[in-house]
C-alpha cells in the first residue's frame, strides 16, 4: 500500500491490484467483499455505495478513458466524537477504480488508528 499525499494536504493510502492477480474479478465483487468486512467489523457501520462514475457521467463531467468504474464505499468507526471538529472527517469513504487491467483502491487516512489497520487490511486482503 502506497501513501500519497494530494495537494500538500490529504494523506491518502492507494493500493493497485492487477487484474490477473486479484481475488475479486469484478469491481461489484470487489464492493461486496467491503460492505461484508465492514458488516462484520465490531465498530464499523456501512452506509452506501455511491458511484461516482455515474453521477460524474450524468453531469457531462470529465472521466479519464481508462477509467471504467469509480465508486465509493462509505462506513463509519465512530465510537466517539471527541469534538465538533471531528464530525467533519467522517465518515470514511473507500474508492475503489476500475481500469482495463487493475483495480485501484484508496481511502484517506483515518483520525482513528483502528479505523486505519481495519482498512488498511481489507484492501492489502484484495489480491494474492
């Protein structure tokens, strides 16, 4: 898992997956294996799947060509709301892109270091 850092100010954990070396042949398997880590996670709550290709498509908005899919699973660890602050930062959102021959998944770091292993963990889980 790679850690990138987006305009000087998001840290942001990525993970390329080849398609020939992945678990899940399909960004809906992909999705799925997620939503059950996190359903069966102590802490954390799923929400929804947004998918962002379509909705980016629906408003005529720019998508690279070789990106097939793009959606993002959201959940939340919250156990506590340690401030008002905090609630801006959830909940927690992992994406997850199609392309041709890979899959990319990626999340931005989690305020909790539990919520971070838990994610961290789930995608280093995607492929062989």
């Amino acid at each position: 898992m790679d850690l990138k850092v987006l305009n000087n100010a998001y840290k942001v954990y990525t993970k390329e997956i080849l398609k020939s070396k992945a678990k899940y042949l399909s960004q809906q398997e992909i999705e799925n294996y997620l939503i059950a880590a996190i359903k069966k996670h102590p802490v954390a709550t799923y929400i929804t799947t947004f998918d962002h290709y379509a909705h980016t498509k629906s408003l005529g908005g720019i998508i690279p060509p070789d990106i097939k899919a793009a959606t993002n699973v959201l959940c939340c660890f919250g156990m506590a709301i340690p401030s008002a602050i905090f609630v801006g930062v959830k909940p927690m959102s992992i994406a997850v892109v199609e392309k041709e021959d890979r899959f990319i998944c990626s999340f931005e770091e989690a305020p909790a270091p539990s919520a971070q292993k838990a994610m961290e963990e789930w995608i280093e889980n995607l492929d062989d």
